[in-house]
C-alpha cells in the first residue's frame, strides 16, 4: 500500500432533496448539486473532490437516484458509470451504503475499507480531514464501524450527537485519537444540547462511517438480514452484469475495436434491473445510524475518531449566509452575481438572485431572498429553518410544480 | 345645450412616470397605463370613461409624450387621432394644458369650456364628481379659474393645500359650493397640515382646473406671454394641418374613396412637426398651478367648489394597498393574479405578481413586493415613498435598463 489508503473506497450517498434550501433546491436538481459556496464547485464535486485525494478517483462511487444520475455524470464526468449506482426510489442510507458496499467486496475483496460521506457538507481544513480519515480507516481495519465526530462549536439542536468513550490508542496505536463510542444520542433540546457541551465529551454525529467491508456486511446480516439478503442479491446481479460487460470487451477487442467505443456500458444492466424490479421496492426505508451503528454501539463495536476540521451541513439559507464572504460593509450575502442586488439602508440579508433579474431591497433587514425562474422566497434569515414549512403548504396544496 | 356639458371639453395630461411605483411603473410604461385597482380598466382608461360619460366621448383629449402615443391609441381605440397631442419632451402641465386648450379654441370656438384632469387619479363616487364638475363649468362660465378641491381626509404631507374664501353662490347661482380660492399653499409640514385640517377651510389641491378657453388663454398670455405665443404657433400650426387633412378628405370623397381608408391622418402633421421643432424643446417647464393658477388666485381670479367624490393620486404602493381589497383574513392586497402568491405566517403585505412566477411569503410583515420580468423590488410599506430614491440610485449607476 503506497499511501495507506490502497484498500480504501469512499461512497458518496448523493440524496436527500435539501427541502430548507428550496426553492434553489428542488426535487429534481437537489442540494449537493449547487454550489453553495459560490467557488466554483458544486457541493458533490467538493465531495468528490476531497475523496478522490485520499482514496484515488476510481475508488470513489457514488449512490443517487436514477433521476439524478444524468446530473451526477455531467458535474463528474471522471467517475466511471460502473461507480455509480442509481437508486430506482430512495430507500436511505442503510440500503445505498450496504448495496455500494456488497458490490465493491465483490469486486475488490471483502476486506476492502470502505467509508461514507454524504454529498452535501461542507468540510474546511483539509489536512485533518485526511488525518481523521486515515485514523479512521485503521480503526475500521481493527474491526470498528468507525465515525468521525465533529467538535460541537454551539449547542446545536438540529444534529444528534456522539458520546465519547474510552480511547483505544493502546489497541490500535496508528489511531492513536480514536476511542469507543458510549452511545449515539438523538437531536437534543437546547438545555441537554448545552449540558452536553459542558462536559467537553460529546460530537456531532455528521453520518461519517468508515468500516471493513465484511464487518459491515456481517452486521447487517445480524441486525437487519432481510435488507441484507436482499441487497447481496443486487449487488450479485450486478456483478453478473459485470461479467457480461467484462466478455463483451474482451469480444470486442479480439475482433480489433475499441471496445470503450463499442461496447455500451448500459447494455448491460440486464441482471441489476431484474434484481432490482425484485427486491429495491420493498427495502426497509432506514438510516445507517439506526440500522447498524446505534444497535453495535450498544455491544461497544462503534469507535469514534474526533475530527479537528470545520463542517457544516448547510441545512438552510442561514448556514448559506454563514458561510458566504460578505459583499458590503453591511453584511450582504450574494450567492450568485453581486451585480444582480441593489440595496439601499438595508443590512444582513442573503439574496440569491438565479432568475437573471435585479433583485432591489429598500430597507430590508435580515431577510432571506431567494429569486428563480419560476418561484420568490422571501423569509427573516431567522426563520430559515421553517421554509420547509412553506414546502410543505405548497405539496398539500397541489403545486407540485415548485416542488 | 341637451345636458349642460355641450360646450365643454376634457383634457386628459397624461404624463409622469409614477416613480415610487417602480419597478411595475417605468420611463416606457408610466403608472397611468396600469390597472392599479385590479378592476380590468387602467388608469387613464378610467378617467376617459368618467370624463366621456360627462363630456361625451369626443369631447375628451389626451396630452401625452410620443413614445406613449402608441399605448395610449391602443387601450383608447375610441379617441380619435386628433384629439391626441404628442408631446416630443415632457414640458410640465402648462404646456400640455395650454396646447390642447388653444387647438380646441381654433376647433370650437373661444368661449368653449375646458377642464384638465390627470390620467393617474382614482376617483370613487360618481355623482359628486359629475356635480362637482358641473359647478365648475357654470362657474367657469362666469370666468373663473376654477379648481375642485378635495376634502382632506387625513393631514397629508404629501399634497399641496387650497384655503378657501367667501362663497359666490350668490354670483353663481347654478353653482351653490362655489367660492373663492383665497390662496394655494405648497406641500405642508405635518403640524402645518394639522393646523389646517383643524380650521376646517383647506382642501387638497388635486391639480383639476376647469376654466373658459379664452380665460385661460389671456391670463396665459399675461403671466407667461413667451410660453403663450409659442403655444398660439404650435396651434395655428396644427389648425393648418387639419385644413390639409380635411381638404384630403373632401377631395377623396369626390373621387368616390372612402376618406377614412384612403387618407392616413398620420401624414397630415407638416406644420405641427415643423412648429413643435422650431418651439417645443426652449418651452418653459412650469406646472400649471404655478404659472397661472396661484398668481390669479391673488387677484382674486380662482374659484373652488368642493368635490364630496373620493380621491387618491395612487403615488406609492402603500396607496395601492389601501386601495385594493383584501385577498386573506391577515390582510394580503394582491395587485394581479392572487393564485401566484403563497403565505405563511405573513399579514399585512402587498405583493404585484407581474412576473408569471410564485411568490412566496414566510414571516413577511407589512412589506410591499413587486416581482417583474426584470426586476424585484422588497421594502417595508412605510417606507413606500422612498422607492423614488431606489430609482434615483439605479439611475445614478447607469442601470437605465431599469427605469
């Protein structure tokens, strides 16, 4: 292994709609396929980005929906097809995470190290993101599902958290930071979520495993062996498809072609379409968290590795605002062309002008002001967290359309 | 004289941007032009059918800018072209008033009675109005300058104010509410217009004047003799293209055409072109109060009768919410399609969808929101007047484009 991360695959869940950042985001071009940052890259290509440094480019993949596959392949065109397996209807993290992983043991071996990281967060602080990724995937191979907590930098409500517990630096001495995690504990109210703080022993739980590809897979057999039947008969059929893909080139280049330029990869999707006409529908609908990792906690087979780097999972246009440089000394936030906003006497907003119009505020104060071609959100900055109330209201109502 | 009205002749000014109804009013497409009451008739629409209804539907003229002439002939089929002045450059009222007051003294005769009434006034009460302007026409009759004033509902700062003086019903018998204007004051301070609401004798002075032809073409020869005789060229100019125009016609007719389709009246304005190049642009830029109105008032010249009908200039949105009825029980004013606005947790805002899209409101209080093609404006209703220094400010950065 040259830099250590040989055996290492990462998985990029790539779902979730982003409901609080609507109407910029929508079902049918969600969250992790903005650039929310306004650099230049899409939170996806951020994503992939960070992993293909760690892990190399062709041990990344990424799960999403078959909708969003066409997306995906267009902001990531270095991702081969066979890395990126397409969802018929979200079934969460549990089934995308065991499915890449079952597919990846079978092509790489069982004892491949595999971690998930969500599309759309935010990481700054690249060396301790690779630090804790590297220390993770020790203690993954000591056989720990292993996460990587965030230090909690306020009392946040909106994230569950991870209890820390003994350290295993004498076990496993190339981690020397990680430890066992005591529990998983859910979104805290803001008197247990400031409690927790105090005690300087818990982390956000950012949904970041990394773990054996055989210890996943035993786990789920354990806890929830229907699911994990169903997805080791997917991932086999995809392998079948494999196989015939792998014939068909070795046909082709023996008859002298070019077989990239000949044999079309989705040709062969025979055998994974089957299974997945079969089983996907009825997968259980469950978050890894829930699934494996709070379960195994519980039996003390959860290691936690604290992560020194910023994060942020943008969950509203509050944390866009955050994270945006201002553009005035009265604190405006544009995501998009600054050119676009005129304000008079107006401080603290954040308009995201994506109609190609001008956006103008008169004295308007900590607003929110989202601007696309079909639908306004004007909202207080400090009721972000309520347009997915407003998304709500619109799906009870019919329109389906801004959905 | 079948209903008292014979004699007398309407004159619409039809000008002014209407800037603090940006960006719904533009440069290209004035506040008068636009339905600000939601009632399927625009402003200007509106004020030919009240005058039309008292002056029969020829005897009304329209005084507009040339890039509006279009418009105007579009949502004004029934006004004839002649009765529509083109003005090259915006020149104040005095001019729009005075041409169109001395071309129909050429038309009609010199004892004919005139009346100006702005094209972006709402008025609600028909009867007071037709009764005012009855009074006004005996009253101008016996030579009067004569204005209607309106009852001053509240100590607005944002009109000029009339100071009423003895009554000359006895003088005028057919106009009983008659009486002298003993003075015109400018826009008050708010303890100024306090003071006048308490004495009971002010009245808002909402720019209609009513007045002989011959009258007010003599006090304009004496108090702006230049302006005068500028405007008695441009006349005579025009005068001579309705010979030509009429001697085409005749001419036509003899030949068997119909005139209407054989002779464009558009090539008939030689003269008036050749006038309004050598007279137009050196034309003095003062408002009719001002050049003759509140001069005359001090010779004792200006009568006043009071107008029981209700008025409003519509100068800022804040007016247009007053206007409109409710579209919700937390008193939401849509000027537009009330589908295309959503609220959550929001009362008391005006929106003007007019841009095809959805708005959407949560936590929006008392905020006034104009979505076109081209640009959205936000601002506090209380702060509706200042929209006139938004635009100033997108003038003063080149943005045109915008106004």
């Amino acid at each position: 292994m040259s830099n250590g991360f040989d055996d290492f695959y990462a998985i990029i869940p790539a779902g979730g709609t982003g409901t609080r950042l609507w109407p910029l985001s929508r079902e049918a071009k969600p969250k992790f396929l903005f650039d929310l940052l306004g650099q230049g890259r899409t939170l996806i290509q951020s994503t992939f980005d960070r992993l293909a440094a760690i892990a190399g480019m062709d041990h990344v993949c990424i799960s999403t929906g078959e909708r969003h596959v066409a997306a995906v392949e267009e902001q990531l065109p270095e991702v081969a097809p066979e890395h990126i397996f397409a969802e018929p209807a979200p079934r969460d993290s549990t089934a995308a995470i065991a499915l890449a992983t079952a597919v990846l043991a079978r092509r790489h071996g069982n004892n491949i190290v595999v971690g998930s990281f969500a599309a759309d967060h935010v990481i700054r602080g690249k060396v301790a993101f690779v630090d804790a990724v590297r220390q993770a995937v020790e203690t993954a191979r000591a056989g720990y599902i292993t996460t990587i907590g965030i230090a909690a930098s306020r009392p946040s409500t909106a994230f569950g958290y991870i209890h820390e517990g003994q350290s295993l630096a004498d076990e496993i001495p190339d981690a020397p930071d990680a430890c066992i995690v005591e529990r998983f504990v859910e979104k805290p109210n803001a008197a247990t979520a400031q409690a927790y703080l105090s005690t300087g022993e818990y982390r956000w739980n950012a949904g970041m495993f990394v773990m054996r590809a055989d210890v996943l897979l035993d786990h789920l057999h354990q806890y929830k062996p229907q699911l994990a039947r169903a997805i080791d008969a997917i991932a086999d059929a995809i392998i079948e498809d494999d196989r015939a893909l792998a014939q068909a080139q070795a046909e082709a280049h023996e008859r002298g072609e070019n077989a990239r330029e000949t044999v079309d990869v989705a040709d062969f999707h025979e055998h994974r379409d089957a299974a997945m006409n079969k089983y996907w529908q009825s997968l259980e609908k469950i978050a890894f968290d829930y699934a494996v990792a709070e379960p195994l906690s519980v039996e003390g087979g959860v290691a936690m590795i604290p992560g020194d780097f910023g994060w942020d999972d943008i969950g509203d246009f509050n944390s866009v605002a955050a994270l945006l440089p201002s553009v005035n000394e009265r604190n405006l936030k544009v995501l998009g062309n600054p050119d676009q906003v005129v304000t008079l006497d107006s401080a603290g907003d954040i308009v995201v002008p994506d109609a190609n119009r001008t956006v103008t505020l008169l004295g308007v104060n900590d607003m929110v002001v989202v601007d696309t071609p079909d639908a306004l959100l004007i909202a207080p900055r400090a009721r972000s967290q309520e347009v997915k109330s407003m998304v709500k209201m619109l799906d009870e109502s019919g329109r389906e359309d801004l959905l």
